[in-house]
C-alpha cells in the first residue's frame, strides 16, 4: 500500500521527499477561491517522479447545489482542475460531496451531479466524491444519502474518497466501514487516514495526527490504520503540523500495516 500527505503546492516534490511519503496530494489553487489553475513549471518533474499524485479541488466546489451561481461556476472550476491535474499524471480529482440549501430536496442534488459528470469532458484523471463531516442536507455525509448519490452517478466511472474524519464526525461508525462503503460504491479509490478533534456525529471537521498510537483526538488510531488496510487502497493523511508530524504519522500507518 503507498501512503503519502496532503503538503502544499509550492513544491510538493520536496514536501513529499521530506516525509518519506510514496504520495503526495496538494492544492492547485487557493482551496477557498474559484481561480483556474496555472500551468506548472515542475509538471514534467511531477509526471516523472514516480509519486501517486493526487489533486485536491477548492472547497468551494459544490456541483450539487440549487444555486445557478455556485453550481455552475463549479462545473467548470472541476473540469478546469481535472485538465490542470493530467498535465501532472494524477490519479484523481478529489471533490467534495456537496450540500444543498437548508429546505432543498437532496434528489436535486444527486441529479445536478449526474449531469456535472455527464457535462464533464475526461482528461484520463478520475473524479473521486469524498463524503463530507456536517451539514444536515450534505450529499455525502450519511452513508445512506451515498447510496443515492451513487444510483444517480455510478455507472459514470466516478471513484470514491473515504475520510475517516468525516466519517466519524459525520455519524458512521468506522467499524465495518469498508465494507459498507463497498456494498454501496464497489469500490474505495483512496484513503484519507486523519484522527478527529471531535466527537462522534458531531459534524465538525477538525482533523487530529495518528503517530501518538492509542488516541487519534476521539478516534482509535489504531481503528484508522484498520481502515486503510481493510480498504486496499493508497492513503495520505491530512492531519495537522509539518513534515515532522505527517512522517510520523506515515510511519505509525506503515508499521500497522
């Protein structure tokens, strides 16, 4: 299994090197802003370095939403963000589940995403849905609402991101988590492995390190390393600190595996 961290995008080689990670995932732009990617000039080095490399989309993506001036702006900002990440040999786009307004009907969103994949030109890089810690009309946050999501969109060739935060700040127990999710998507493309700060079901998304063994913030630690192994997939943790906390926090993974 390759695991690796979330650094930042100025040098993601160099980030990557300094926690011993085989992958690397970061930001193309300010994760709180609309803006189209730049081109590269270290996207040959990126493509060549043997890395997995994955692209995280701005938070602000929601292709789900009722309203016109978010959901449409965010189509295009996934498209433009999935052709910025082929040019650097991604494996995958993450994008968050997305919500709707307090009184909408989830069914909208699940079909605004079907037609955003549908509009969706592919650039070789898949779109992997990460399911999401609060909000009481998210698409993603309850699993139940994911298996609607996924009759709407999964004969689309999407991939799916599994937080153990957000799963655990979102209300589902991380025990059994992997084959729930596979009975619902047949599939979990990565693994974000992060402790929680919260408790369970409190719909918070404050992300804790790992490397302390025993209490990762409310989570099992150990619980989170299970995950990784049960799902068979890469994983990078987004927790908190540098490159000496994510190294520790990759090393606690690798020795549980």
């Amino acid at each position: 299994m390759r695991i690796g961290a979330h650094v930042d995008r100025t040098d993601p080689l160099a980030e990557a090197k300094a926690r011993n990670a085989d992958v690397v995932q970061f930001f193309l732009t300010d994760p709180q802003g609309f803006k189209n990617p730049e081109p590269r000039e270290d996207a040959e080095a990126i493509r060549d370095s043997g890395l997995l490399v994955f692209i995280h989309a701005p938070y602000l993506v929601n292709v789900a939403t009722a309203n016109n001036r978010i959901r449409i702006p965010s189509r295009k900002l996934m498209q433009a963000h999935a052709e910025a990440a082929a040019t650097l040999g991604a494996k995958g786009l993450i994008v968050h589940g997305g919500h709707m307004g307090k009184d909408a009907d989830l069914a909208d969103g699940f079909a605004n995403w079907r037609k955003a994949l549908q509009q969706h030109k592919d650039t070789g890089v898949q779109i992997l849905i990460e399911n999401t810690a609060g909000g009481d009309n998210a698409c993603v946050r309850r699993f139940d609402d994911l298996a609607r999501l996924w009759d709407a969109v999964g004969d689309l060739g999407v991939g799916f991101c599994l937080d153990t935060c957000h799963a655990h700040a979102g209300g589902e127990d991380l025990i059994g988590i992997v084959d729930r999710v596979k009975a619902i998507t047949g599939r979990i493309d990565l693994v974000h492995a992060n402790g929680s700060k919260d408790g369970f079901d409190s719909g918070r998304d404050r992300h804790d390190n790992l490397f302390g063994g025993g209490s990762a913030g409310t989570l099992d630690a150990a619980l989170v390393a299970a995950v990784v192994k049960a799902a068979g997939a890469p994983a990078v943790v987004e927790t908190p600190g540098g490159a000496d906390e994510h190294s520790a926090d990759i090393a606690y993974l690798r020795e549980r595996l």
